[in-house]
C-alpha cells in the first residue's frame, strides 16, 4: 500500500525558503531603527551644549581679570574728625588691574577652544557607535525573528507528518510503529520547545533595543534582510591580509582617534600654562587723593598715586617645578592613550576581518552547496518513507537537519551583517570639517 505524500512535499516546499522577502506595512527596519536611536540619543546634545560652554569659557579666558576700585577715608583726626583739620586728611579713590603672567590668558582661551574642537569628533564617534551597536541588537532580533518563522513554517510539516504516521499505523501498515508516531509527536514537542526559547531571545533583544529607540523597539521587525555595505570593499575581499601600516592608514582619520588628538593638543597646552607661573603677575594700581583746605582757607594740593606690584617665583621647587612635571605626566599618558587606541582599532580591524573572510566562505557553503543538499536528502528520505520505502526515522532525522542548516544559515548571514558593521564603526572617518578643524590647530594646510 502506498501513502499519498503530495500534502506533505507540498509542505516541505512551503518551508523550503530560508529568508522570508516580505514585510509588515508598520514592521521596523535597520536603517530606521539605527536614524531614530541617533535621533535621540540624549549623549549627542549633552556633547552640543559642552561644546557651547567651551566655546563660551574660550572667549571668557581670554579677558582680563576686572579691575578693583577702592574708596578710603584717610588719616582722620579722631578727636574731631574734620577733614580740614590734618594736612594729611584725604579722601581717595583708587583703581587697580591685575595682569596674569605671561600669556596664561591667550593660552587658556587656546585650551579652552581645543577641548571644544574635540566635542565634534566625539559626537562622529559616537553617532558610528550607536549604528554598530543598534545593528548588532536589531540583528540579534532578527535572527530570532526569522527562526521562529523557520520553525513555525516546518512545523506545518511535522503537524502532517504526524497525521500520516497515525493513520498508516491505524492502517496496520507494517514499516509503520508506534515508535513512529511517537517520534513524530516528539519532535512536535522540541519544535515547541525551541520557538519558546526563540521567543525569550526575540524579546530580550528587542527590550535592549528599546534602550535607544524606546517602545517602537517591541513591534514587528522588517522581514528582508537588511543590506549592509562594507566600507573599503577592497581591503576586505583582498585574498591577502593587510599590513598594520595599511589598517594605520585608514583608522588615523577615526573619531576617536582624532578626539585623543584634541586632548593631547589641550594637556601640550597646560604644559606651556604651567611654564607660565615661571613669569611674575603684576598689579598696576592708581590712586587719587582730595585734600580739604586748611581751616585758614589756604588750599591744599590734591594727591594722585601709581604704583606696580609684582611676585617673585623664585622658591620653585615644590610648586612650579611639580606642576610643570605633573603637566608633562599628563602628556605622556595621553600619547600613549593614544598608541593604545590605535593598537585597539588595528587589532580589532585584523580580527573582524579575518572573521568576516570566513563567515563569506561559510556563506557561500551553504548556499551553494549544504543547504541544496540537505533539501535533496530531506525530500528523497521523505519520498522514500511514503512510498514504503524508507525509515521514518531516517526521514524526520532528514528533516531536521535540514532545518538546523536552515537555521544556522540564518545565523552565518547574520553574524557577517554584524561584523561588517563593527568594521564599518572601526572605519569611521570624521566629518570633513572636523577634519579641518583638525589640520588648523596642528598648523596643517588643509
């Protein structure tokens, strides 16, 4: 007797697709998700408004200190208190201005104006940041998503693979047991299972999405898998790996590393600040006195002051000398931050794209190769079992595995997404005019 099975293969081609291509009217894509988390990224006006206030200290650093006026009554008679009495009775106002030493003010405004320079390029890093990072929870996401779907397509599969199993058995076929119909209500069961677990995963990674997007995180995400174009295509699908010095040359115009340059510009300039308080300050001080007449009606001259008053660093050893030593310290840690930084994004670069090599070979296995195959088999061992022919066991055991290389498929395209995006944060460039900014404060032609 043989078993109709054209329901069955009908299922199987209906769960045979491993990327769905359509999607939901209202359903979240990548590129959406990653423009709405920079769009409310509050860390980017935060930067905007400490750039505001640097650029504000800049043009307030460079004043000088306001001047003091003093108001005195002098050499009063404490007898009578006229100020005819005495002749050296007066009454005096007076100015004074502090000028700082040296050029401490030009250079704090200078400081002042680097650190600002250094808020753009944070905010270029940080924008590359948060469209790696949003990808990668978008795609973790995704991944759970189209599994789910995987399953729930094949389980229409099994659902008939049970109905079949149960009838040839009632049927009293003999390649027909009752271990089959159980296997196949089991494997019901573990399909349950694993979308369960599916599900936990879709739904943590959507909950650490709505950290950037909010709640538009918990909705239905894009079904088509999102396009993601590497930056430097060259660099990644060259059979040979790069050289450092090639990875240098395309990560020195990097955010971050530009941003290091900024605060290694600004800690050289405490540096020059700190050799300032080598020079005195000085305080320019004028002052004029009104005399009253003498009692007779003889008039007395008025008296006008000036005078100049300065320090004398000369015990520098336990001040100036440590703050120029602690100045310098500061500028060797922040050159070797910046030789870290570097041998981070090389280090990382090399990685992921090494990573990303074999993810396109495993990519390329299983379209080409694995999953055409694993179909071949599914369907023959399927075939082979309806027409009494085959092991039930054999079947279902086909079947899963072809789903499992569906399903690991899924994951290989979706971790090579992933580490094209952390590639393309790593190759970040900064904006043309930070770039500019950049070049001036070195004394760079742009």
């Amino acid at each position: 007797m043989r078993f109709p099975a054209s329901a069955l293969l009908l299922a199987l081609g209906l769960s045979g697709a491993v990327l769905p291509a359509y999607a939901g009217n209202n359903a979240l894509g990548l590129d959406q998700a990653v423009r709405i988390a920079i769009e409310q990224d509050p860390w980017l006006t935060g930067s905007r408004q400490r750039e505001s206030a640097l650029a504000n200290e800049a043009v307030a650093a460079a004043q000088l200190p306001d001047p003091k006026v003093n108001l005195a009554a002098r050499n009063l008679p404490t007898d009578t208190f006229d100020l005819d009495q005495e002749a050296m009775t007066q009454l005096s106002v007076g100015i004074s201005q502090t000028l700082p030493r040296g050029d401490s003010r030009s250079l704090a405004r200078r400081r002042k104006e680097q650190l600002a320079a250094q808020q753009p390029l944070l905010r270029a890093d940080r924008r590359a940041r948060v469209a790696a990072s949003v990808s990668r929870l978008w795609l973790d996401a995704f991944r759970a998503q189209e599994s789910i779907r995987l399953i729930e397509s094949d389980r229409v599969l099994f659902e008939h693979l049970v109905d079949a199993a149960e009838a040839k058995y009632s049927a009293a076929l003999v390649r027909t047991r009752q271990h089959d119909v159980i296997r196949a209500q089991l494997e019901l069961t573990r399909l349950e299972d694993r979308l369960t677990a599916l599900r936990q995963q879709k739904d943590v990674a959507q909950q650490r999405l709505s950290e950037w997007i909010g709640p538009v995180a918990g909705g239905d995400l894009d079904t088509t898998l999102p396009r993601i174009a590497p930056a430097a295509p060259d660099l990644l699908t060259d059979s040979r790996s790069p050289s450092r010095q090639t990875w240098y040359e395309h990560v020195r115009r990097h955010p971050a590393l530009l941003a290091v340059d900024r605060r290694i510009d600004a800690v050289r300039t405490d540096v020059d600040l700190a050799r300032q308080k080598y020079r005195p300050e000085w305080n320019i001080t004028a002052q004029y006195g009104y005399r009253d007449d003498e009692p007779t009606g003889r008039d007395r001259a008025d008296l006008f002051s000036v005078g100049v008053t300065f320090d004398l660093p000369i015990f520098t050893d336990k001040r100036q000398d440590r703050e120029l030593a602690a100045a310098r310290a500061r500028a060797e840690e922040a050159m070797t931050d910046r030789s870290l930084l570097v041998r981070e994004l090389v280090a990382q670069l090399d990685e992921a794209r090494d990573r990303l090599v074999r993810l396109d070979q495993r990519e390329a296995i299983f379209n080409r190769r694995l999953l055409p195959q694993m179909r071949q088999q599914a369907e023959a061992s399927l075939t082979a079992y309806y027409n009494d022919d085959g092991d039930f066991a054999e079947a279902v055991r086909a079947h899963i595995d072809e789903l499992n290389a569906k399903i690991e498929a899924l994951t290989v395209t979706v971790e090579r997404l992933k580490t094209i995006a952390q590639i393309n944060y790593l190759l970040a460039q900064a904006p043309s005019d930070a770039q500019r900014v950049s070049e001036l404060n070195r004394g760079i032609a742009p």
